[in-house]
C-alpha cells in the first residue's frame, strides 16, 4: 500500500510539473506575443504622433500669420484714427464760427466711413484666409491618419493570418516528429 502511495505521489508530481512546464512556456509566449503586439502598436503610433506634430507645427504658423496680419492692421487702423482726429482738429481750428466747424466735420464723415468699411474688410479677410488655412492643415492630417488607420488592420490581418500559418506548420512537424 506504501508503494501504491508512492507511485500515486509520483504520479501526481510528475503530472504537476508537466503543468507547471506547459504554464511556463505558454505564459512566456503569451507574454513574448503581447510584448510584439505592443512593440508593434507603438511604431504604429510613431506615424500619427509625426503626423500631429507637423500639423501643430503648420497651425502656429497660420495662427502666427493671422494674428501678424491683426497687429498689422490694427497698427493701421490707430494711425489712420489719430490722422483723422488730427484733420478734424486741424479743420476746427481753421473755422469761423460752429456753422463752418459742423460744415468741415460732415466733410470728412464719408472719408471716416470709407476708412472704417475698409478696415472691416481687411478683417474678415484675414479672418477667411487663416479659417481656410486652419481648414486645409487640419483636412489634411485627418485623410493622413485615417488612410493609415485603414491600411493598418490589412496589415495585421496578414500577421494574423501568418501566425496562424506558422502555428499550424509547427503542429504538422511536431506530429511527424511524435509518429
């Protein structure tokens, strides 16, 4: 009875490593193929993350042409306004009385107008150019990324696909090595 003991302990030992081996190896290439999943999925990402970089990269410079152009022209815009001032200040000094004062600065309203319309539309130019600017950059990166977003899962369908080729060959060898 000791002896049928001992064999059922030995048994069950040898059963228990087996297990543990066949744990071992299979958690060691469980774990090689997530660390490859994972090495892959991060080169993958080395492409977008360009992608965006060079798209912020072209953003501050749309942004920093705009905002360029603003200061340009509000920089036009005061001195154009203290020309004007000065003018009317010039032409109520000339004046002989307030009928001739009022005269002079109706005069010069339509030229205040014409000024003010024109700095309006300068604005929504600049305004239009860098939208359409912004628009351009960012249309850009998204059909970049997403063309490689749908190149992508072709490619890892194939390693798939190749993966499973190369567990099957190995299943093949190991049967003809075992007969």
């Amino acid at each position: 009875m000791f002896v049928d003991m001992q064999e059922y302990i030995a048994e069950g030992g040898d059963l228990l490593t087996g297990k543990v081996r066949s744990f071992r190896k299979n958690s060691a290439e469980t774990v090689r193929e997530a660390l490859t999943g994972s090495a892959e999925t991060l080169k993958a990402l080395k492409s977008p993350v360009r992608m965006i970089a060079r798209s912020s990269v072209k953003l501050t410079s749309v942004s920093q042409t705009a905002v360029q152009s603003l200061i340009e022209l509000q920089s036009d815009v005061v001195t154009s306004a203290l020309t004007d001032v000065a003018l009317r200040l010039e032409r109520a000094t000339r004046a002989e009385n307030i009928i001739e004062l009022v005269r002079e600065q109706i005069e010069l309203t339509p030229a205040t107008r014409a000024r003010m319309a024109e700095d309006a539309t300068r604005v929504v130019t600049i305004v239009k150019v860098a939208g359409r600017d912004f628009r351009n950059v960012a249309r850009h990166a998204y059909e970049s990324i997403i063309e490689k977003e749908v190149e992508a899962p072709k490619a890892a369908v194939r390693r798939k696909t190749a993966a499973a080729k190369r567990a099957t060959r190995k299943t093949v060898k190991r049967a003809r090595k075992a007969a």
